[in-house]
C-alpha cells in the first residue's frame, strides 16, 4: 500500500466500546505486506495501523518503506 500527498496524514478515530476504527484501508489489514509512505507526507496519524483484533489486523506487514 502506497500513501502520498502532501502534508499530514489525517488521524483515525478508534472507539473502544463499539471496536470502531475509520481507517479506510482497515479491511486490507490481514493481506497487507508492504507500506510505502512517499516523499511529502509529513506525518502518519494516529491509530493509522491500530486493529483491535490481532487476527484481523495488521500483523502480515514485512516492510515499511519511507521515501
């Protein structure tokens, strides 16, 4: 998965009680291997990797790459 832009990346929210994440790339979680954050993006924000249950998160990442 490749982020890019320019400036900062915006925070997610996570609800613990109803286990609510608003990451848009949340149902990639298990199948995702590589992230790629391109030369402009400023800053990662918060909860942008976070995932309640490990089976269903993001636990198959092998490589983050910074540009």
């Amino acid at each position: 998965m490749v982020f890019y832009g320019k400036g900062e990346m915006l925070s997610c929210y996570f609800d613990y009680p109803s286990q609510v994440i608003t990451t848009p790339w949340k149902s990639y979680g298990p199948t995702l291997k590589n992230i790629i954050i391109e030369e402009g993006v400023t800053n990662i924000g918060s909860h942008a990797f976070y995932y309640h249950y490990p089976d269903r998160g993001y636990q198959n990442i092998k490589n983050v790459r910074i540009n």
